[in-house]
C-alpha cells in the first residue's frame, strides 16, 4: 500500500535516501577504483599507501580514448585536431608522499644532467668535426629522456566521463582507505 505522497514511478531508494544506482564518492567498479571529478582524497599516497609524510597535489588529469591514435596513419595535424576535441578533462586533489616527491626530483635531475651532457656532446662533436661524438651525444639525450619518462610516477587512468575518473593499479591498501571513506567529495 502506498501512501498519497509516494510516487509510484519513482526511483527506488535505499536506507541513505540516495536513489539506488547513485555511486557517491570513491568505489570499486571491477579492476578499476572509480573517483568523482573535483573530489579531495584522504591522506593517504595513491602511489606508495603511506599516510602523513607529504602533501596534496591538485592535478587535472587527461585522459584520450585509444581509438584517436589510429589517426596518426592519416597525420599528425589530423590527430592532434581530434585528440583536442576527444580528449576528457577532471581535476583532482591527491595525497602525494614524500619518498614519491623524492623520486620525481631525483628523476628531473637525471634528466637535465643527460640532457646537458648530450647537449655539450653534440655541441663539442659539431665544433670539433667529430660526428660520431654528435650522434652519440643525441642518442644519450633522447634514450635518458625516454627512461625518465617510463620511471616518472604517475596515476594510470582507465577513463574519464562526465562524472568519473577511473584509475587502475592502485595499491590495494589505497583502495580499501578510499572506499572506505566514501563520502570525499
């Protein structure tokens, strides 16, 4: 029996009042955590699971459907007009420990110092005549960029919709404290 104020076609809801189907904060979909745009996470690294040693990141992060690669057979200027209306967009702010700060400073100097010393063995290989030291200067800047680029700690992003972000391989410490605080928005 209904009563009068109930509507019939409604959705259903749970004990919570929400509509059943309505994911608020952080949950599980699968292999993947799925975040709501714009959400604070709590203090805990999405990266190592360590808590209080660090600090928040504020990113927005972008995603581009697999399928906008196929057009780099067509062009470059081609893909990258469809990557710019394809691509999705959402912000968020993340917990980033110390040790992963660490190693991205660590990996930026790697990177400038093989950046310079590619840079000065190209330079002195032009100057001197010696082509061999030029080319040998450029693979090392191009091969340690490469490497830091691989190393460098970053979020995997599966997708992100109109509402969701959703992240793979997070630590499964992180994801049990994300979902167990279900309510960052």
């Amino acid at each position: 029996m209904t009563t009068p104020d109930a509507n019939p076609y409604a959705s259903p809801t749970s004990d919570d009042g929400l509509r059943s189907g309505d994911a608020v904060g952080v949950h599980q979909q699968g292999p993947l955590t799925v975040i709501p745009i714009g959400s604070t996470l709590p203090e805990v690294c999405l990266f190592t699971g360590k808590r209080g040693t660090g600090s928040f990141e504020d990113k927005t992060l972008v995603w581009c459907p697999p399928w906008v690669l196929i057009f780099i057979l067509l062009n470059v200027i081609i893909l990258l007009f469809v990557y710019f209306f394809a691509k999705k967009q959402g912000r968020l702010n993340y917990y980033v420990d110390e040790s992963v700060r660490r190693r991205r400073v660590g990996l930026l100097r790697w990177w400038l110092g093989s950046l310079a010393g590619g840079i000065g063995m190209i330079t002195v290989g032009l100057v001197g005549s010696v082509v061999w030291l030029s080319i040998i200067g450029a693979v090392i800047a191009v091969l340690w960029s490469l490497a830091t680029a691989i190393m460098w700690p970053r979020l995997k992003i599966a997708k992100i919709d109109q509402r969701f972000i959703y992240l793979k391989e997070l630590p499964p410490e992180v994801v049990e404290i994300l979902c167990a605080a279900r309510g960052v928005v």
